[in-house]
C-alpha cells in the first residue's frame, strides 16, 4: 500500500470526538430532503399515516446500512473506492464488491452537481423574504418569482457558482479545521432557526391541526405508492449508499460505538425532518393552501403565507436561511469522497482536490441549470421510451435517487451482511449477543428485501 493510500492515523486526520462526528454526519443527512422534500411529500400521502411507516422505515431500512457503511469505511481508513479494495482483499471476497467503492464517489459527485443549484435557489430566498418582494403578493405573482429565476440561466448560475465556492472553501481546509468547523457551527444554528419557526408556526393559529395532520394516523390514506415513497425516503434521508458515510467514517476513532453512533444520528435526521413539518403545516393550513402542493411547496406555497402573514418578511429570511444552511451540511459531506479519492489517487493537495473536484461538479451542474431553461426541451436519451421526456436535471436525479443510492445501499448491506468475515464485527459495530443476532438478522434479510422493492418500484 503506497503512503497515500494509508489509513487515516494522524490525529489530524480523524475527528476530534464522537460528537464531531455526529454532528457531520447528521449535518449530512439533515439537507433539503427534511426541509424541502419531507413535509410536501408528507402532505402528497395524506400525514400521520405516512410519517408512522416513514419513522419504521428509517429504523428498519436507513439505520442498518448506515452502521454497515460506516464500519466498512472506519475499517478500511480510506477513500471508498480504495476502502473497498483493501477490504476485498482482506476479507477474501470477489472483486466485484469493489463496484460499491466506485458507486459512491461517482454518485456523491453527481448528486452535487444538481444538489448545488437547488442550494443557490435557497440564497435567492433568502433575498427575496428579506427585501419584503412576498409581501402582498398573490398566488400569480409567486409563482412568476419562481418562474423567473428558473427561466434565467446566467443567475441560476451566478447563485450556483456562488454555493459551489462555499462549499470549495469549507472541504478545502481539512477535516478538524474545515469540515468540523463548519457543522459545529451550522448544526446548532440549523436547530437554533428551526425551533424559532416552530415557535412562529404556535402562533398561526393552526397548530393543532398541523399536530394533528403530522401524528394522528389514518391509514385509510395510505397507498402502496405511499408505503414505498416512506421506503424510498428513509434511505435517501440518510445519504446512505453515496459513500459519504463511508468517507466520513475513515475518520471515525476507533474507540467510538457505530451502532449507539448511528441512533443518534437517525434520532438528530428524524427529529429535524418531524420539526420542519411541524414549521411549515401551521402556515400552509393557516392560509387556507394545500399541504400536498409537491415540490412547490417549499418555493411558492410558503412564500405566498410568509407575504400573507405578521413579521412574514422577518421569518421568511429565517427559514430561506435555515434552508441554506441543511444544504450546505449535505453539499460538504457530498464532496469529501471526491476530494478524498483524488488526495490519495493523484496525490494532490487537499485544498487543490477540493478545487479541482468542485470545478468538474461546478461544469456538471451547468447542465442541471440549462434544463430549467435553455436546454428544457433537450431529452438527452429520449430515444429510448424508459427515459422519455426527461432533461439532463431529470436524467441525473433518476440515475442517482433511483438507480446508484438504492443499489449502493442494498451492495453494502449484503456485503457487510453475508460477504464480511464475522470476526470482530461485533465490537466494531458495537453490537453484543442478542443485539446484534437481531442486527444482523435486519440487516441481512428486511433491509436488502425493502431496498429491493423500492429499487424495483420505482424502475417499473
């Protein structure tokens, strides 16, 4: 093993506590799937119902492959590609698991590309509630703001390059001085907006019936579509599968407990994604719009109650910020695979990987910003009927949410579940007897057949 493919040893090189550590990784999974996505589709599956299946999917499906992916990235110390070809190697297995490597730099690579324009919408947002331009507005004028910005190429990318250099700047300065720094500022500031939006959604008047919508289930509600859309979350929720917890636990001392690790975390996912709601139904019921108004929600729905309501320009900004801030804990764990990869495969400077593999994700998404525009007709693969209609935007989304991160979820829990030596998993995870039988029993048998059915769901 050459000298840039060693295990992260120096003490600069891990996490300086296991707090550190939850707080990124929770700061990677708490991103616009809790903020934006969470609550519309919530309100798209009818409320309590939904949230009952979502909150045992999580536990049942996203915990298992996030302790899984984790142990096999503080296990081989490395970048994901470079982990999983030490560990075939040491483990005895087939070559082929090294795909799992690979799957997840490409994936958490891809996923920026697009993730990063979505991130500058937040930062027009954040203009927009401050300079009061929802104040009054109607649902007509809204909706044209949106309509704006997306039909406009050059400040979609102004907004996108502007989020990339964020990002750039936080993953180029090292793990304790960058990345560290970074979530144990964002993260308390994150709960610290968060809570002061659910303290502003109490007094909309319709607290009780956004509580009610969120926790008293109706299953008469619940579709199968339903079941598989919480099935589908819970993993994408968790950015399981895109190797960042595998990048991010090459970090990870060895003298921290992965599983009570990991609850954690999941406890920290949920909880923001339930009080995100919990900000949001109050103001969609309180101004007589529909909680099922999809991916708008976030964009036109809610700005439309910010204009409509007292100190609306006040909160808006808090939670167009609040917005920001979860895409930015995501985006820097989404590049540090690729940065990680290239410190060790090309022997380049962490600052000039952070650089370079942010340039190359920066030229991608210029794809992602021209689909809403320019290149809105343009169907890359339409000649083929599966991917009929579909922009670069929707091309890229597809092939990650739908193909990479459900197959790199179920490659890991198979691998670590059947094709791992036993030894020593049990004090690695941090699991003991009937612990961690029931475990491993989740892990080798309800995760893969749930990511299984979601994968092929979602295919057919």
């Amino acid at each position: 093993m050459s000298e840039s493919t060693q295990p992260h040893q120096q003490a600069n090189n891990l996490w300086s506590s296991r707090m550190a550590f939850i707080l990124a990784a929770a700061g990677s999974a708490v991103g616009l799937g809790n903020i934006w996505k969470f609550p519309y589709i919530t309100g798209e599956n009818g409320g309590g119902a939904f949230v009952l299946i979502y909150l045992a999917c999580i536990f049942l499906i996203g915990v298992p492959v996030l302790i899984a992916e984790t142990m096999i990235g503080r296990r081989g110390g490395q970048s994901p590609v470079a982990t999983m070809r030490t560990l075939t190697k040491s483990e005895g297995t087939a070559r082929g698991w090294r795909a799992i490597g690979w799957n997840g730099v490409i994936a958490s690579f891809l996923v920026l590309s697009f993730y990063a324009v979505i991130g500058g919408w937040a930062l027009v947002y954040i203009g927009k509630a401050a300079t009061g331009l929802f104040t009054g507005a109607d649902t007509e004028a809204i909706g044209g703001q949106f309509g704006g910005l997306l039909a406009n190429p050059w400040e979609l990318l102004m907004w996108h390059s502007v989020f990339m250099v964020i990002v750039v700047f936080i993953v180029g300065r090292g793990i304790r001085s960058g990345l560290e720094k970074a979530v144990n500022m964002l993260m308390p500031l994150l709960f610290v907006l968060l809570v002061a939006m659910v303290i502003y959604a109490m007094n909309s008047g319709s607290f009780g019936r956004a509580v009610s919508f969120m926790f008293s289930p109706d299953f008469s509600k619940l579709t199968t579509a339903g079941v598989l859309t919480a099935l589908g979350h819970a993993a994408f929720t968790l950015s399981i599968g895109i190797g960042v917890l595998m990048a991010y636990g090459s970090y990870l001392p060895k003298t921290v407990n992965i599983a009570r690790t990991a609850m954690t975390i999941a406890v920290v996912d949920t909880s923001v994604a339930l009080l995100a709601g919990l900000a949001i139904f109050p103001l969609v019921f309180a101004n007589g719009l529909e909680p099922g108004a999809g991916p708008g929600l976030i964009f036109v729905t809610l700005p439309l109650a910010f204009g409509q309501m007292s100190g609306g320009a006040l909160f808006g900004t808090i939670f167009f910020a609040l917005l920001l801030v979860a895409a930015i804990t995501s985006a820097i764990s989404m590049l540090e695979p690729v940065v990680e990869w290239l410190e060790e495969h090309k022997g380049v400077s962490r600052a000039k990987s952070a650089i370079g593999g942010g340039l190359a994700i920066w030229f991608i998404g210029i794809g992602t910003v021209l689909s809403f525009n320019v290149w809105e007709s343009v169907h890359p693969l339409g000649f083929i009927p599966f991917f009929e209609g579909k922009t670069v935007f929707d091309l890229l989304d597809f092939l990650v949410s739908n193909l990479m991160m459900p197959l790199g979820g179920l490659a890991i829990a198979l691998f670590a579940g059947w094709a791992m030596k036993r030894e020593g998993l049990p004090a690695d995870i941090g699991l003991q007897g009937s612990s961690y039988k029931a475990f491993m029993f989740v892990l080798r048998y309800l995760t893969p057949a749930g990511i299984a059915v979601v994968f092929l769901y979602n295919l057919l």
